[in-house]
C-alpha cells in the first residue's frame, strides 16, 4: 500500500515487480584473495541469502519471491564446490522463497513482470544513508535501461527504511541472541583481563567466544579495546591504533564489541579496572555514567522524544561530576545544560539505532525530526519519537579529552 501512494482507491503503483541486488564477492586490492563475504543489509532483510551475486524479486501484488543466481564455471565448482544454479531446490527450501532461477534469466523474467501494463513499474532502491552519507546503489544489469520510463527511485527506499526501523518478533529474538552471546564474551573477557596483557588479546578473546560459543563468523564493527589513556579516543582500534597497548596496573579498560549472528549486529560497551578495584575518582566516573544509563533505561518507552533522553543522560552525569568535586559547586546543572558543558564530557550521542548495521537505518529518515545544531545533540544518530519495536543502544559515556578540555576552560560560559 505504501509503493501505492496514499490513496486506497490507487493501488497501480504496487504492479509490477521489485529488484535487489545483492552484495558482490571483492578481492583484496588487485589480488585473488577474497575477504569473507557478508551480505548487503537490505538484500538480507529482503531474503535473508547469505551467497554473493544474487539478485532477488518480489513481484507485485502478489508478493511472489524470486532469487536469481549465477552459473559459474567447472574451475569454480573445483575449487568451490556446486555451482548455485545446480542447488535451486536445496537453496528455495533453505530460503523460502516461491523460485530460483539462474541469473542469466533475470532480464527476461523482468520484462515478463512489467509485461504490456503500462501502470506496471519496476521499483528499485536508491536513497541517502543519515549516518555514513553513503547512497544505496539501485540494481542494474545488462538491458535495464529498456525500463527506464518504468523504473520509480522515489518510494522502495523510504518504504524499506521504515521496515527496517520497526523490528519484528523475529528480529527481536535474533537480537536477543546475538546481544546474550556479547554480553558473555565481556564477561570471560573481564574475567580473563590482567596487568601485563595486550588490548589485543582481549580482543582475541572476545572473537574467540563469539565465534566458538555462538557461531558468530563476523563482529558487528572494529572491536575497541582502549585501555588507560586510550578510551579518550573514542574509536580506538583502527589501523592507526590498533589495540596495542599493554595493560598496565591502575588502568581502566574500555571495551566496545559486539558480534553479528545472520547480519544482526550487536553494540555493547563496558568498562572495568584492569587490577579489579577502582580507585575513588574511578568510580565516581564509573557511577556518574551507570547512574545515566539506569535513568535513561528506566524513562524509555514508545511516545518518548530521543533528544530528551540524551539530556537527561547529560544531567545526572554533571551531577555526578559535580558532586565528585570536578565541577564546581556554584553553578547549576541547568546553566551547565544551557552553556552545553555536556557535550564536552559526553561529546558523542546517547545511543542510536541498531539491527542489521550496528547504526542502523532510519536515524533521520524521511519525515522524522531533523538533527539538532546544538553541540551534544548535533552528534546524536537519531532524534525520534520513539515507537513501539525500535531497537536503540543506550550508551552514555564520560570522556576527559585534552582538546574538548581545553576549549571549554578557555570559553567564559563554560570555565
């Protein structure tokens, strides 16, 4: 009804056929080594096919779902096993889907989807990513442009992003999943950690219970183990800082990973002293950010404005703060809110929205609240009402960054 526009009475739009296609097997640089495949996160939600070049159908109305998949040759079925046009049944039970079909048919099924209606269209999937900026890529194969009058770019994306954005029963227990075996890899990970360590075995540790105890291949994103002066870079464990550091007594450690289980991600932060006790002033810090996160938790609830949620997170931390001695006591929490001090201890957003990508789709999609100018707020993923079957990570965090610090003691408004 959404591709159909909003008139009940029109329902032309949703003829026709819809197309996606699928992530493509990449080689490293102008090598032969083909990095481990992961699926694009639309076609995945669409089919849920783990294979590489495929292109999949949903005809219109009947909902009718169609893989295409490409025959490859005998050096391929040597070295790779059979070729995906040789398993159609095995892969239309595994997938559920009404038909598979080899890939050099897709043109002609086309045509014979849109046939001689002219009402018929051919929906294809183009839009802006709010996070990354990225666009999503329509599908395109040899002969498309034949459709061209026929082919809408203006409704499966929005359509597709408000999906998304509401997870189902499924999606929820899939979630659950993939979250219950991160939160027990922090917690062999804590267990294990000790002075003389390297971050990177911590990281290591964490891969190898995720993958061993729960079957998860990939991680969500670039495991963040920062670890004494470190988690002031809040993402730390790129190339440039790759997790290298050795534990050192007194240090605390910051740890950001999460696996992905069938595409879902998982986003979990955590942090702990590396000797198993704190000292005063890091456990101040350590309460000041529980004690946002238990509030935020405890106040979430569909009808719910994000952008309030990040505030309150804020507040309870500058009280904390303040109360600790680091902030001065003759200064209110609302002029420190108004003077935006918070975004100088939490420069980064409360939390975002998470499913198939760690920050999922729908942030700032088509008709939701546009993201705010001001500091703090600026850097939140989403500002949206939130709705029943959302899925958002509430991580607040303290941060004592130099270049954040020093701008602020040299601002009247917030010195």
């Amino acid at each position: 009804r959404e591709l159909g526009g909003n008139d009940d009475d029109d329902d032309t739009a949703t003829k026709g056929v819809i197309l996606l296609e699928g992530g493509k097997q990449t080689t490293r640089y102008d090598t032969d080594h083909e990095p481990v495949f992961r699926q694009e996160s639309y076609f995945a939600w669409a089919f849920g096919i783990s294979e590489a070049d495929v292109y999949g159908t949903i005809s219109l109305p009947s909902g009718d779902a169609t893989i295409f998949v490409p025959r490859f040759d005998l050096t391929y079925e040597i070295f790779c096993g059979a070729s995906p046009h040789r398993l159609t049944d095995e892969l239309r039970t595994r997938y559920g889907v009404e038909r598979v079909l080899p890939l050099d048919e897709l043109p002609d099924f086309i045509s014979s989807q849109l046939g001689e209606d002219d009402d018929a269209r051919l929906h294809l999937l183009r839009g802006r990513n709010t996070d990354s900026g990225n666009m999503a890529v329509p599908a395109s194969y040899e002969g498309i442009e034949q459709h061209a009058s026929r082919r809408p770019f203006d409704t499966l994306f929005k359509c597709m992003v408000d999906c998304r954005v509401i997870k189902t029963a499924a999606e929820i227990d899939l979630m659950r999943y993939t979250h219950w075996v991160s939160s027990m890899a922090h917690v062999e990970v804590m267990r294990a950690a000790k002075v003389g360590m390297m971050e990177y075995q911590l990281e290591s540790l964490f891969q190898h219970h995720t993958y061993t105890h729960g079957g998860c291949r990939h991680m969500s994103y670039t495991c963040i183990c920062a670890c004494g002066p470190n988690p002031a870079i809040m993402h730390y464990g790129h190339a440039g800082r790759p997790n290298n550091r050795e534990l050192e007594d007194g240090d605390i450690a910051l740890l950001d990973m999460g696996a992905e289980y069938h595409c879902y991600a998982s986003d979990i932060t955590c942090s702990f002293p590396v000797n198993g006790k704190f000292t005063d002033d890091q456990l101040m810090i350590y309460e000041a950010v529980l004690a946002a996160q238990v509030a935020v938790i405890g106040m979430m609830k569909p009808g719910v404005v994000w952008t309030d949620m990040h505030r309150t997170a804020e507040r309870k931390i500058l009280e904390h703060l303040q109360a600790g001695g680091v902030l001065k006591n003759g200064c209110s929490i609302d002029d420190m809110v108004d003077a935006d001090l918070g975004s100088i201890f939490m420069p980064t957003g409360l939390g975002h929205l998470i499913g198939l990508d760690t920050h999922d789709v729908g942030g700032y999609a088509q008709g939701t609240p546009a993201r705010s100018n001001r500091p703090g707020l600026n850097k939140l993923r989403t500002a949206r009402i939130l709705e029943e079957g959302m899925v958002l990570t509430v991580e607040p965090g303290c941060y004592f960054i130099d270049i954040l610090l020093n701008t602020a003691l040299a601002t009247p408004s917030q010195a």
